[in-house]
C-alpha cells in the first residue's frame, strides 16, 4: 500500500467513524468490522514508516554521537578549568583569612600594650594621659580590619548550592511538613493487588476501569 492509498483508506475510515451511530446489534456488527480494519491500518502505517524511520533514527543517533564527542571535549575541558578556578578561589581566601588572622592578632597585641600603658600612668597618677590611652584602646579594639581584597573578574560567579545525599532510604518520611517527599509507584501497587487480590493498602482507592479490546 502506497502513501496515496493509506491516506485514502484513513479519510474513509475517519468519515465512518465521525458519521456512526451504535443503537444495535447491526450497527455493532459494522463498529467492530471497522474497528478491525483501523487495527490492520495502523499495522500497515506503522509497515510503511518503518524503513523510514530506521533510517532517520541512524542518522539521528550517529549525528547525536558526533555532537557527543563534540561536547565532551568541551565539558571536560570546562570541568578541569572550572575546578582549577575553584581550587585559586579557595587558596585566595585562605590567604586573605591568615592576613585577618594576624591583623586581628596584631590589634590585640597593641590594645593590651595600650591598656598596661594606660593602667602604669593611672598608678603614676597621670590620669589624663591614662584615660587617652583607655580611650585609644577602646577605638582600636571597635575597628574592623578591612584590606583591599582581588576583585572578581566581570563574568566571574561563584555559586554555592545545598546538596544532599540519601544516607538511609528507609528513615525518609512520605511527608514532611505537608510536602510529599516519596512518589508513590503505582505499578508496583497494581502488581501487589494483581498478586493478592483481597488487599487494602491504606491511602489507596482500588477501581475496575472497562475498556474495548480488538482481536482481529
């Protein structure tokens, strides 16, 4: 059957079916002969693409597999730069928090040289000068330490994004704070009911769905 003749047989087929009415047996009798010949016209439509499609599907996977091999060299070379640009990221700030480390030692060290000054001239009764030492104490120890940090370079972001990781299926609640974590399989319900037929499975509604099957 040509492409002309399946287009043929399928306008027939769509003017019977839009124009049928089943009120009885006859008009059953000529719904399943017709349901018949839609079942052995699908096969054959399904005969005709086929060549076709096996054809199209070469191509398409071998031009997937190409652009694959494309790609690949791209992502592992993006991967590789990407966690080099990390690793300087991460030894950048290890540097910039041992700079603040020390300049907050350092501060500390000169706030308690300023107090043990200011407490030798209190003793002394130079209370003027103690308290300009108190009060100069008191500013360096409120300071924050700042320095000119690398800036990121325009284009440059740095993401960061929670992960988790399943440590233990069985301890993962169906629900959590109304939200539904587990996907209920449905297929794996219908087989257990197929297996024993007389079950209940709390939350589940079991229901006989009728449908029209063709032998031809």
């Amino acid at each position: 059957m040509d492409k002309m003749e399946i287009k043929k047989k399928s306008s027939d087929i769509q003017n019977f079916s839009e124009n049928a009415v089943v009120q009885n047996r006859s008009d059953l009798e000529d719904a399943l002969e017709m349901l018949k010949t839609i079942k052995k016209h699908k096969t054959m439509i399904t005969d005709y693409w086929k060549e076709a499609k096996e054809s199209a599907k070469k191509t398409y996977q071998n031009i997937v597999s190409k652009e694959r091999q494309m790609l690949d060299i791209c992502e592992r070379c993006e991967t590789e730069l990407k966690d080099k640009v990390l690793k300087y990221d991460m030894l950048k700030k290890s540097y910039e928090n041992k700079l603040l480390r020390k300049a907050n030692r350092d501060k500390f060290v000169e706030v308690q040289k300023l107090l043990e000054e200011a407490e030798a001239l209190q003793r002394k009764g130079d209370l003027p000068k103690a308290e300009e030492k108190f009060k100069l104490a008191k500013k360096l120890n409120n300071m924050k330490i700042s320095f000119d940090k690398e800036k990121y370079l325009k284009g440059l972001l740095f993401q960061e994004r929670t992960k988790c990781e399943i440590i233990d299926n069985s301890l993962v609640p169906t629900f959590f704070k109304g939200i539904e974590l587990r996907e209920v399989n449905t297929k794996k319900i219908l087989e257990i009911k197929h297996e024993n037929p007389e079950i209940d499975i709390p939350g589940i509604k079991f229901y006989k769905e009728k449908s029209v099957a063709i032998r031809i």
